[in-house]
C-alpha cells in the first residue's frame, strides 16, 4: 500500500508553535481575562516574542498594535485588521486566536459564495429527513462553534461577503446569542466567555461589499501598516526564507548583500523615494513584505535548481516581474523610471546591483 507524506505544508499556529505555549502557559503568572488560554502579557510575549523564554518574534511591525489588539479582544467588541494586501492580517489573526483559544481553526473565509449556513448554522439533510430538526442534526458554523467553546473565530476578508451575511454578526457581536428556532422557540445558543470575533479586510476591497455602519459599530478597527524599519524587513525576510528551504531540505548561499539589494528596492518603490530622499513614482503593485519574501523564495529555487547554489542579484531580478506586472501595466514605465535614474547608478559601484540591472532590463522593454 503507498504511503501518504504526511509532512504539512502549513500547519496550525497552535500546531507549529506549540513548544512555545506550552513554555508560556506553564509560566505564566498574569491574570487571565474570562476563557483565555494565556493571560494577556504572556499572549503578547507569544506573538512580540520573549528572549528569557526563547519565544521568537513572530510578528513585524507595531507592537502597540498588538497590544491595542488584545484589549479590543477582551473587551465586548471584536476586532476589525484592515490594511493593504500582504501586511500579516492573516497571520496576525491566526496568532492571536492561537495564544487567546489555543485554536485558529474556527475560520470563515470570505467570499461572495458564503452563505448564512457558513455563519450561522445549517442541517444535515439526512438526518433532517429522518428525525426532523433536531440538536444532532444541526451542522453549527465556525460562529456558533466559536460560541459554544468561548472561542475566537476569525472572519477573512469579511469585505467580500454579501452585506446580508455581514449582518448576521451583528446581533451576534452585540447581543452573543444565537437563535435556532427550528429547535423550538427558546432554544438559542449563548456565547460562553473567551468568545470574540476577528476580522480582515484589505483596504483594496474597499466598495466590494461595504459594512454597514451598524456592523462596524461593533468592531475596533487597527490598520495593519507594511514594514519601514529596512532591519525588521531584513530580519522577516530571512526568517521565511530559510524556514521554507529548510522545509524542503534545500541549502543555498544567500548573501547579505542580495537581501539588501531586495528590501531596499522594495522599500524605495513602497514609498516612492529613495533613502537619499530621490523621489520615484510609486507603482500600483503591491510592494509588501509578504511579496518580498516570495521573490525571495522563488530567487533561492532558481539558484538551487537552476544553478549554482548562489543567489545573486540577476536572481531577484527576473523575479521581481511577476509583482511588477500583475495589476497595472503602467507599473512597469514607473520601474523603468527607477532602473534609469536610481539602478544604474547603483550598478556603478556594485556587482549585485549590476546583475539586477542586467535581469531587470527585458521588463523594461516590454511597455
């Protein structure tokens, strides 16, 4: 009989990062709000890190955020994460429930096929038909499971679900009940404590299906902001990159002079200026850490399958198109504008930037 790999691509957070919960659990001394796992000091070490504990950082970017985060989730509103595409949202959401519940698996993920049964609950028809509404037949949806357990769920992209499925949460923010009539007419589901709910949304899906102001009463909203420390960049892209390779036991020479060429690009076209101040055109791609990183990624494939093993500035390079022309042919003039007056500058003095100019060069003549 073949044997299934059972290595997982992505596992849990709680999964991944178990260890470490149960490190912060086991010491943990602050007091915990009503049904959560860890207080919440110790879910902040867990997502900020804590060197006296080796609990490695696992989110870049404003701590304060973090912590306006868990006050948000302990109080009687959820917790709205809005932001360009490519900011952690997700992830951010994922680590929190994680520390908060000890699961991020109760999840909707939004979209414009989601249906009341995702957020409320829907029947297995089979046993409908045979018993007729009753408990064991009821399917409950992540919300009323989250209910139920006095757990968080995580709404993703809420933005993009129908308007009327978005105002299912609001009676359930704001009163934590659930009723089910077809059980009779008391018959209701009350959230226990702990229960909260998070949601995404990228600022690009502004106007798919705007939330209505009842709903958004009922969340605190935090901008999750890309990355402008070029370190703290540097320090995520690494990470991410040698976690990946190191999944698929894949060893490449990676400089630091290459991830320099990578993040400072990426940061120049983000904010439209050099470090030297130089003003650029933004492009409209999306220029966040989490595509730096899949360059990145991609760049060490191509060295180690393609190549030599060395990762070197041609590599981000003939990467770097696949962000650049995805949404906006217009982005490539921008680029072309960059190559002109900032790259071959840069070329001048240095090996790498002469590669990334050499491999940039075929984009540039496609507009």
């Amino acid at each position: 009989m073949e044997q299934r790999n059972t290595l997982q691509l992505r596992p849990s957070a709680e999964t991944r990062f178990a260890d470490e919960l149960a490190a912060l659990k086991a010491a943990d001394q602050g007091r915990r709000p009503p049904g959560w796992a860890l207080s919440a000091r110790a879910a902040r070490s867990f997502i900020l890190g804590d060197s006296k504990l080796s609990i490695r950082r696992k989110f870049y970017g404003d701590d304060a955020l973090v912590e306006r985060a868990l006050v948000a989730l302990m109080s009687e509103q959820g917790l709205m994460l809005v932001g360009e595409p490519g900011t952690a949202k997700s992830m951010l959401s994922e680590l929190l429930a994680a520390a908060i519940s000890g699961s991020s698996m109760l999840v909707v993920q939004g979209s414009t096929g989601v249906t009341e049964d995702h957020v409320r609950y829907g029947w297995n028809y089979a046993l409908l038909i045979a018993e007729g509404p009753t408990p064991r037949a009821l399917v409950p949806s992540p919300v009323m499971e989250a209910m139920r357990l006095g757990r968080v769920v995580r709404v993703e992209e809420l933005t993009r679900c129908p308007p009327e499925i978005q105002d299912v949460l609001i009676s359930v923010l704001s009163e934590k009940v659930m009723a089910v009539p077809e059980l009779g007419e008391s018959a209701s589901v009350y959230a226990a404590p702990g229960f909260s709910v998070i949601g995404t949304a990228n600022l690009r899906d502004r106007g798919v299906h705007e939330m209505s102001s009842a709903l958004k009463r009922r969340f605190n909203f935090e901008t999750v902001t890309p990355l402008t420390d070029p370190a703290l960049e540097t320090e995520l892209i690494r990470q991410e990159v040698d976690k990946r390779l190191g999944q698929a036991d894949i060893s490449v020479n990676f400089p630091d002079e290459v991830t320099d060429l990578l993040v400072t690009t990426f940061q120049d076209l983000r904010r439209g200026q050099t470090k030297d101040q130089v003003p650029l055109s933004k492009p409209s791609a999306v220029m966040s850490t989490a595509e730096a990183v899949n360059i990145a990624h991609a760049a060490a494939l191509e060295a180690a399958f393609l190549g030599n093993g060395d990762v070197g500035g041609g590599h981000i390079g003939r990467q770097l198109h696949g962000v650049i022309v995805k949404d906006n042919a217009e982005d490539v003039k921008k680029v072309r504008a960059y190559v002109d007056h900032i790259v071959k500058e840069r070329a001048r003095r240095s090996k790498v930037w002469s590669d990334f100019l050499g491999a940039v060069k075929p984009m540039k003549d496609e507009s």
